[in-house]
C-alpha cells in the first residue's frame, strides 16, 4: 500500500490487517513505554487547510508514538495566507525529505494530486465531501471490538450525508465488511443516486429500532451554501438521536465533533451505549497503523517494546 486515498482503493483483506495491527498498539499502549522505534529517522508532515481537534491530534500523536520527526503544519497562520498554491506548499515541504504527508482539504480530489507531486506516502485525512478513510478505519475497529463481526449487522447513518465525507466512506466500509446499511435523513440531505453504493435509503426514522448501530452525523452548516432544512430546531425534532428512540441494546457512534440538542440529546450522548469515546481512543492506535503499514509494513514485523527495558524490537504482535 503506497497511499491511503479512500476506503474504495482497500479490499477486506486490507482493512482487516490494518485493524489487526492497531491491534498490537492497542497492547503497547498499555505498558509503560508506549513508544516504539518503528519509524525513527523518518519524517511525517501534517497539513491541515481545515480546523480538526480528533484527526490532527491522533495522527500527530501516532508519529510521535511510532518515534518519527513530526512537521505540523496548519494553513492558518502558514504561508497558505500569504497566496502560497497547494502545489508550491507541497514542493516546499518535500524539501525536508518526509515519508509520509498527512492532508486534510476542503475540495474533493487534493490528497490524489498531492499523492502525484510527491515520492511520500500520502494520507487523505478527509477532502471535501469525498472521503474520510482513517475515520471508517477507526470505526469499524471501534464496532469489531465490541461486536466481534460486523457481517449482518444491521447500521443506520443519520443525518446531513449529502455533506458528509465520512458518510461515505463509512458507508463502503461498513459494507465491505458484511454490514447492511441504511442512510436516513431528510430529502434535501440525501445524495441522489446513493442507493447505487449498495444502500437502503429512509426519511423517517420510524424504523430505526431495526438498528444495532446507529450513526449519527454532524450537521455540517459550514458546506451549506442554502438552507437544506426549515431550521436545527425542526430538524432536531424530527431527527435527533434521543433516549427514546434509542432502545438498551443499540450501539451509538458519532464522528464529533457533535452539536448537542442537535444530531443527538445530552442524554444519548452520555448513555451506556455510547461508543464516542471509544472511537476517539481507536483513532490513536488506527493511525498508528496506517503509518505503520504505509511506511514499514513490508519490511519488517512491528517492534514492541520491552517494558523492563528500553525500547528493542521482538517478533510480531499476534
């Protein structure tokens, strides 16, 4: 695996050994040295042209983890202010020799033309409406740990799809991995022909008891250029997530940040079901092995380190 462009480009077989390989850092995190020298002497770039708390953090704390340099860099604030292009920001940082770049921009398509103006592993961390990957990742690892499998499971993604990037990749995703999938929201916020990827489609949640897995997603008001919906207000009481409608043995998941009284209620999102907290922890060690599997996993096992000692590494986690 050169890059990590979209869910689409991965077989099950590929999800399936990147979730086991966070995995085995799942383990590490919880020895006293969590820092293993993987990938010491390389160099990963992150460049945020769009505000993120969950993915810039995990992913700048995954290089850390994995003993590489880390450049962190924000548009806001860099040279992007001054009428720097994509392209010459890219040149600027390939000067320093990265192994991977880490992207995240707000049109659809620009991890792929990064990927072709530089020899580093590209990770998309979410372009536009198009995809999400790392987020999908995390997630279905986040649902495999607590639900084993997820073939037959029944998911329900709830809310603003047409906007949404991690809609759709958790939607090819959840598929490939033998779940069945209903997208629900109101028209307007629904993308024509979605029922093409494989999915149900419903505008009402009349039938969300159905569900072992409820998702809701974030109203994204910063890509709405005209009113999708009458007002949040309406919206919330026709489609918020609440205790009411979310019966004891559901499972509830959110990419967050989220909107309380919105998407969900308070009570939901502090309810036993709740897996939010879950996911963001599963960030960590999904990125973790993203990095991993781009930057060293031909060559050889993950090193663990010894918890008596420092660092050194041993034969492959199981």
């Amino acid at each position: 695996m050169k890059h990590l462009l979209a869910i689409e480009k991965l077989s099950r077989d590929e999800i399936e050994a990147i979730l086991d390989r966070a995995e085995s850092f799942a383990e590490v995190g919880r020895r006293d040295i969590k820092k293993v020298p993987t990938l010491r002497g390389r160099t990963v770039v992150t460049l945020f042209y769009e505000s993120s708390t969950r993915t810039s953090s995990s992913f700048e704390l995954a290089a850390k983890r994995l003993s590489a340099d880390l450049v962190s860099v924000k548009a806001a604030g860099s040279s992007v202010d001054k009428g720097e292009s994509l392209k010459d920001t890219v040149a600027t940082l390939s000067a320093y020799d990265p192994a991977a770049i880490v992207i995240r921009h707000p049109y659809a398509g620009a991890a792929q033309m990064v990927a072709g103006w530089t020899e580093a592993a590209v990770v998309n961390a979410g372009d536009g409406k198009h995809e999400h990957p790392s987020q999908a990742l995390l997630d279905v690892y986040t649902l495999r740990r607590r639900l084993g499998s997820l073939d037959g499971r029944r998911i329900w993604i709830v809310g603003d799809v047409l906007h949404s990037r991690v809609a759709r990749s958790n939607l090819i995703a959840f598929q490939r991995m033998g779940a069945e999938v209903t997208v629900c929201g109101p028209p307007t916020l629904i993308p024509r022909g979605i029922e093409e990827l494989g999915c149900e489609v419903s505008h009402s949640l009349e039938a969300i008891g159905e569900a072992d897995v409820v998702y809701a997603l974030r109203m994204q008001q910063e890509r709405m250029s005209e009113s999708f919906v009458p007002s949040l207000r309406e919206y919330a009481a026709t489609f918020q997530i609440d205790t009411r409608r979310l019966n004891p043995r559901q499972l509830l998941m959110h990419p967050g940040p989220v909107n309380r009284g919105v998407e969900l209620s308070g009570e939901a999102i502090d309810s036993p079901q709740s897996l939010i907290v879950e996911q963001v922890a599963a960030g960590l060690v999904v990125r973790m092995a993203i990095l991993y599997e781009l930057l060293a996993g031909g060559e050889r096992p993950a090193p663990v380190p010894d918890e008596e000692s420092s660092p050194t590494p041993i034969g492959q986690p199981a």
